[in-house]
C-alpha cells in the first residue's frame, strides 16, 4: 500500500486515462516561442514524463497576433506549426506522458501595441492601452481558438487548456471592471462569460469528443470589483455545459496587490476556493498554487478538496518528483522553494527560465552529468549551497568527493535565510542536500576547517573552494560598539532593541527587517489564518465579497525600523520582479520608514548619524544592525603562478560576494561538477 494512494491513483476520463494525479501546470520557459528550441523542450517535457508526472501543460502559445504576450511570441496557426510541435509531443507520449497545449490570448497584458480587450481600459501593469474588440473580431477569435484546438491535436497534443484565469483575455471579459460592454458580450455574468462559452463550444465543436479540454477559470479574482464566488460557480457551470474535460484553478490576477505564490504565501493556501467550485460541479477539477509536497498534495485529495493537483515550479525543481513519490523517496525531492528566482523572474525578464535549485531545468541537453570513467579525488571545501551542489554533482558522477565544513552543521547563508518569517520553504534545500550527501556517498567532515598544507597533504586531484562570505562590516566610527551587530548576528539570535536602523537594503536588508518586525518565536509558518488577515483575503470560501477582498489587518510590529541605503534609487529596486513588490509592500504595511540617499557618519551612545538631503540627523536607536552586503573568503587559493599539487576551483560567493545568489552558487557548482 503506497504512503500516497490518492496522489498516485489513476483517474478516468472515459475515453483517455492519466496514470495519475499530478498535473504540472502550465509555466512559460522561453523555449516554445521558436521552433528552433523545441528540441530542448522536447527533452525538458520528456524528462518530466519519465518522472512519472500524469499531465502536462506547455507554456502559453496564443490563438492569433493580438494575442501575443509579447512580440513574436508563440503561435499554433499553421501546419507547420502543428507538425513542429509533434518533436515534443512524441518525446512526451514516448514516456508515457500526457500534454496539454495551453492556448493563452494575453488581451489588454499583451506587451505590443495591437493588443485588444473587452473594453479600451489600460492594466496598471502595461503600458499599452487595449483596443476594444468589435463583434466580428470576437467571433473571429473564437474560430482561432478552435483552429488553435485543432492544430494542437495534429500536432499530437493529448488536449488544450484554455487560458482563463490571472487576468488574461477570457478572464478580462468576465470581469465587471476591464468589460464595460453594452452588446451582447457585457453586462450580467451571462453577458460576460458569453465568450469563453462559445469559445469552449466552438473548441470542443472542432476536436470532436475524444480530446481533453481543461479551462483554467479564476476561483478568486484578489481584485477591487472582482467575481463572487456564486458568479464563479455560475460560470463553471456554463463551462462544464459548453464540454470541458476537466477545471482548473486560476489565483487571482497578475495586477492583484495580494501575493498568490511567492514563498511566504503558506502551502495549499487557496485550495478551499477549489473545493467550494468542486462541490457544484461534476468534471474534475484541479487544485492550484503553493502545493509542492506530496503530504500537502495527499491531503488535498483524500480530503476531497480536489481530484488533481497543479504543480509547475516544483516540477522544474525535481522532474523525478512523482517517482520518488512512488517509490518512498520522498526525503529525495528536490523541493521548489517558491524563490521565483530563475522561474517566473527570468520569464518576466524575457530569459529562459530555469530553477535556483535545479539548474539543469530548461538545459537538459546541455547540463548532462555523465559517469566518469577516470574517477578523481576531489576535496570540496565549504559546505553552503555551492560547495553541496558540486559535492554531490560530482559523487553522483563517480568521483571520490570529501566536503569540508568548518561549521558544525552544513547549510551556509540557507541556515540564515530559513529563519526568516515566510522563508521557511529554505530549510527543504538543505534537507535535500543532506540527503544527497549520504545518497551519492559523499564523505562529509563537519567541524573541520581545512589548509592548504592539509590540502596538499591528502593528496587530491582536486579542490573546489567553497568557502562562501562573511558579512561587509561597516567603517564608520562607533562601529564596533556592542549596538552594531552584522545580518548573521541577527539572524542567529542576538538581542535587537526597539528601534532599530538596517544599513543597506538589498535583498538580506528587506529580510532582515522583516524578521524584526515579528515577536521572536511567533509561529512558522504563519498559519493561514493570520496571513488572509495580513493580505484581506476573504476567509470564505464561499465568498459574496467582490474579488474574494476583505480589508487588511495588519498586526503592529513590535519594533520601530529605519532602513537605510546610500544609493537615490527606490529602495528595493534590485528585488526579484515577481516578488519584489511583496517585500515592499510588507514593509510600508508595517511601517518601516525608508531612507535613500543617505550617508552614514557615525555610532555613539545616542544612536546612528547620517547626513540626508545635506542635513546631519541623529536616527535615535538602540540598535544598528548592518546589511552592507559581503566579502568573499578565498583564502584557501593559490596565488595566481602558485604551483600546487591539486589544481584549484573556485566558486559561488568566494568567487564573487557581489550580488552572490544562490542561483549562481548552484549552478557554478553543478557546471563545474559536470565538467571534472
Ligand atoms: P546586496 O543586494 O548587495 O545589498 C547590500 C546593500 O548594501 C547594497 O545594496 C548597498 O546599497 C549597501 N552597501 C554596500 N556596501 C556598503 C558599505 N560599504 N556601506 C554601507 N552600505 C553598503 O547584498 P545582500 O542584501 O547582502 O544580499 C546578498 C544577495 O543575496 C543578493 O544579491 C541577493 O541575490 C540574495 N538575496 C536575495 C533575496 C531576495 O529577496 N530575493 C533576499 C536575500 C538575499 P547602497 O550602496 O545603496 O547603500
Ligand atoms: Fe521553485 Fe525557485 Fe526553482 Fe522557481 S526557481 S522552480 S520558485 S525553486
């Protein structure tokens, strides 16, 4: 009897079965715009498919022009588009997989001047203004869609799946706000769900009945105006009459000012939206957003929630997540830490999308760890993300590999970051590492700081410096005071006052106030409850509140924090794009004065001085703590001409501490591995 028998049963859908629950929802990755990269999606999809995952649905692919998220995007307009796409759903069926095409028309979030929508009204989030669709030109994106349908299935797609949901095109026409029509596409919730009717009509009209149809509706739009959830029933019913196969869940809107993925949303936080709509429908529905664990997935299912769930990030991290689940290798996931990092990030910066965890995502056939067959003695020195992902890269190849951690645990800047309120996600990193170690047979010696000579002695092939940072200090009088304390001093426990100045306001700055903000030993992971609260999310599910939005209600911090940074530049500008803007706005929530421009003077007993504006100020703190950045440590590296035994490697932060991220670490570790 398996640990997971709902996840891992199949389920019928009369004329098609999927081998089971795990749907991996749809994520862009930059590799389906161009024919040309199809080989690399075939194998990203293929991988995923021999993992064991039951359906999958590719990135968005518009129906026509105006449909483009951006320029030149992805289309399924031709036969030779069709048969392009066959590269991909061949290595897919190969493994057994099922997938989807998602047919996405961006409306008014198409990043392009011919954009359209329901009404000429502009997203806070694009520059460009929609024009209004005319009656001839929505019915003739209808038979788009349908021809789009039809194309997917000679290109030997399992299905489609409509894109509906996060404030796209269909889902602009069914809001009240962005649809302010007269005729016959407007008005009441009949009206305005005309469209995405006929379109599902005019689909299933075109593929015949043998073909999936998944329509991804919005179960709770987290926008001012937004559906009620009798409206959204109302509309899922309407769809599940037009012939959909199976619903999905669509969270809240691209321009929602209410965090709908990003890592401190808590897990399965939106699945109660799910089982309302479950309840008065009967083709199957997907459950959505924040689930990236089997327990989670099991419970959602056994608790009659859902009858699939959606996972797209933590199958980027761990394509074999579905096998491992099969075979009691749960302790193996590779877990999606909801960072957005390499993922969402790189899509809205127009790059190909990877994963800070996996950097083998998207670049299968270009990251390929083979077995060595001249297995080297290598010593990896510093056992953070970077040094554990070389370690176990290149055990897992057949090196004979010794990790050298001088801390009594392994970790580095994870164990800091993990501490941080809605980071919790972070500590599965390091569980996964642990396990990998013990798993590919790295020799792991803890405790241990190590020197050249030791180095030298033992005798290695090789030596991959590791050895990550240490926190920038501040050189400004008064800053070795006891009241000046570093990030990591922070983080570890070190009593903090009640108000507080933070020095820099990069990402460890915007952590770290974070954490201050909160009573030290306050629950983690912050239950659901508190955080709808936090967020003014309905706690209903079956919610009669427009959009699902309820006012906020924010807890008082328990400290007074001034963040500081020298730059004029808006603070928190080189946060991550698609979670940026939820650090920010956590911070002005509770009141966190922000101060740019700023020159830092002095310490003294009165608190920190800094010249503003040309004007000296004393901030009256008690506690100065400093985000200043890092400093590499390196010194464990020859001197260049040096001549050493062991040839020498250098990675992550000890190569570089300026804008040191994990992403890099991981991937330095991984590129280097795979080349020994
Ligand atoms: P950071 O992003 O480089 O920020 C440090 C800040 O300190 C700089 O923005 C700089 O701003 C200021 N600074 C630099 N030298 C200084 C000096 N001598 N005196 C006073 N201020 C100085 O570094 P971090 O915040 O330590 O983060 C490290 C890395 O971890 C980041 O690059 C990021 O990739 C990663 N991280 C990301 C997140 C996230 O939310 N995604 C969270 C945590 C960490 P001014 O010069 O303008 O004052
Ligand atoms: Fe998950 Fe971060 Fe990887 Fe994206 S980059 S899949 S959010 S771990």
């Amino acid at each position: 009897m398996s640990d997971y028998p709902h996840l891992l049963e199949p389920l019928n859908l009369g004329f098609t079965q999927l081998k089971n629950r795990v749907v991996m929802g749809s994520m862009h990755t930059k590799l389906e715009d161009r024919f040309y990269h199809y080989p690399k999606l075939a194998a990203y999809f293929a991988e995923r498919a021999k993992g064991g995952v039951g359906l999958m649905i590719t990135g968005g692919v518009s129906p026509n022009r105006a449909g483009w998220l951006l320029p030149m995007g992805g289309t399924m307009n031709t036969m030779g588009d069709a048969l392009n796409h066959r590269l991909v759903t061949h290595a897919v069926h190969r493994h057994g997989g099922k997938i989807l095409l998602q047919i996405l028309h961006a409306g008014r979030y198409g990043y392009h001047p011919f954009s359209v929508s329901a009404s000429p009204i502009k997203s806070a989030i694009n520059p460009f203004k929609p024009r209004q669709m005319s009656d001839s030109e929505i019915l003739s994106t209808i038979k788009d869609f349908a021809r789009c349908a039809k194309l997917a299935k000679l290109g030997g797609y399992d299905g489609v799946e409509i894109m509906g949901s996060e404030g796209y095109l269909l889902n602009q026409f069914i809001s009240r706000t962005v649809n302010q029509r007269t005729d016959r596409w407007g008005g009441d919730v009949e009206g305005r769900m005309r469209f995405p009717v006929e379109i599902v009509k005019a689909v299933r009209a075109a593929v015949g009945e043998k073909f999936i149809i998944c329509y991804r509706l919005s179960l709770i739009d987290l926008v001012h105006n937004g559906n009620t959830m009798d409206e959204v029933v109302t509309i899922a019913k309407a769809l599940e009459k037009a012939g959909i196969t199976l619903l999905n869940t669509g969270i809240g809107w691209h321009e929602a000012r209410v965090p709908t993925i990003v890592t401190s949303v808590p897990r399965a936080a939106f699945v109660g939206v799910t089982a309302e709509v479950r309840k008065h429908i009967s083709v199957p529905i997907i459950a959505s957003n924040r689930i990236n664990m089997p327990d989670t997935a099991e419970k959602i299912l056994a608790d009659g929630q859902a009858d699939l769930v959606s996972m797209a990030r933590p199958l980027l991290a761990d394509p074999d997540w579905v096998n491992k689940v099969a075979t009691r290798r749960v302790d193996e996931i590779n877990t999606c830490i909801a960072c957005n990092q390499a993922c969402l990030d790189h899509a809205f910066n127009n790059q190909r999308v990877t994963c800070l965890v996996n950097p083998r995502a998207c670049y299968e056939t270009e990251l390929v760890y083979v077995k060595t067959r001249k297995p080297r003695r290598i010593a990896v020195v510093g056992g953070g993300v970077a040094g554990m992902s070389a370690a176990t890269v290149a055990a897992s190849r057949g090196h004979e590999v010794t990790l050298f951690e001088a801390q009594a645990d392994i970790g580095g800047q994870f164990n800091l970051a993990r501490v941080v309120p809605g980071k919790e996600e972070f500590h599965e990193t390091i569980r996964y590492f642990r396990k990998m170690i013990e798993k590919t047979g790295v020799e792991l010696r803890l405790n241990t700081s190590v020197s050249r000579e030791d180095m030298e002695k033992q005798g290695f092939d090789d030596v991959i410096v590791a050895t990550g940072v240490v926190p920038r200090q501040l050189k400004i009088d008064g800053a070795n005071l006891p009241q000046v304390l570093s990030y990591a001093d922070v983080l570890k426990g070190a009593p903090v006052g009640h108000r507080v100045a933070v020095i820099g306001a990069g990402g460890i700055g915007f952590d770290v106030s974070e954490f201050l903000l909160h009573p030290a030993g306050q629950p983690q992971p912050q239950p659901l409850a508190d955080w709808e609260r936090e967020w003014g999310i309905d706690p209903n599910p079956n919610y009669s509140t427009e959009g699902g939005l309820v006012r906020a209600q924010v807890q008082p911090p328990v400290r007074e924090i001034f963040l500081l940074q020298r730059k004029t530049t808006s603070l928190g500008a080189g946060l991550g794009k698609t979670s940026g803007w939820v650090h920010r706005a956590q911070l002005n929530k509770h009141h966190v004065r922000m101060l740019r421009g700023v020159s830092y003077e002095r310490v003294t007993s009165e608190g920190l001085w800094i010249i503003v504006d040309g004007q000296e100020q004393l901030l009256r703190v008690d506690t100065v703590v400093v985000c200043a950045g890092q400093e590499s440590v390196r010194e464990l590296m020859p001197a260049e001409g040096e001549t050493t035994g062991a040839k020498y490697h250098l990675i992550g932060g000890a190569a570089l501490a300026a804008e040191l991220d994990a992403k890099r670490a991981i991937r330095e570790g991984a590129e280097l591995a795979a080349r020994l």
